[in-house]
C-alpha cells in the first residue's frame, strides 16, 4: 500500500475510533481526563490526518516544471 493510502486508511481508523470512544463511554471519568474528550479529541486528529493527506495527496498529483 502506498504512504498516502496507509496515511488514509490511518486517519478514518482514528475517527471511527474516536467516535466509538466518544459515544460508548459518555459516562467514564478518570481522574484526569474524561474518555469521551479523549475520543473527541481522536476523532478531530483522524480528521486531520486526513485532510493532511488528501492536501499532499493533491500536491504530489500536481506536474512539476
């Protein structure tokens, strides 16, 4: 698989995650930090590496002069 494809693949596994953390455990507090900001905050960074990869992706794509 190529870098970009696995950097995708990386970014929708964080969201999905991120989600699941966010919605399965609304009620878990640890004595730090709640889990469900945790998965919010996994959830925005899977958003990220995805527009990261989609900007790259387009950038590669583009011809040199």
């Amino acid at each position: 698989m190529s870098k970009h494809a696995w950097a995708f693949v990386v970014g929708v596994i964080m969201i999905i995650g991120g989600l699941v953390m966010f919605f399965a455990f609304r009620d878990v507090e640890t004595p730090v930090i709640g889990l469900r900001q945790v998965g919010l905050v996994v959830a925005v960074l899977g958003v990220i590496e995805i527009a990261a990869t989609g900007w790259s992706m387009v950038g590669s794509r583009r011809p040199r002069d």
